[in-house]
C-alpha cells in the first residue's frame, strides 16, 4: 500500500509503498500498538507510519549531535 506522510522533523513529504493492509492501519488507528497491528513491518516501517520519518533523518539528527 502506498503511504503518504508529512515528516514531522522536516516537513517533507514522502509516499513509500509498504506491505501493509487497511485493517492493520485500523486496528493502530483504533489504538493498538503498532507492533502489535503490523508485526511483519520492519521498525523503519512503522516509524515512517507514525511520524513521516525516514532512517536517514534519523541518522542525519544523530550525527549533527
């Protein structure tokens, strides 16, 4: 499934293709842990689900520090 997020670090806007279904994004929509919902997704995955995020904004905050 196509994902469209908004980064909530830099306010770009991705679209990744993720193997996820519409009822795992329902059931963490109704509040279960994403974990839970979507175990077969890596934790980028998830991640980029939650905040828009991507490993590379990640790696690049941690090496400004």
């Amino acid at each position: 499934m196509l994902i469209r997020r908004k980064s909530a670090m830099t306010g770009i806007i991705r679209e990744i293709e993720i193997n996820v279904t519409e009822e795992e994004l329902q059931e963490w929509q109704n509040g279960a842990l994403i974990q839970g919902a979507m175990p077969n997704l890596t934790p980028d995955d998830r991640e980029f689900i939650k905040t828009g995020i991507i490993a590379e904004e990640w790696d690049s905050l941690a090496s400004d520090e």
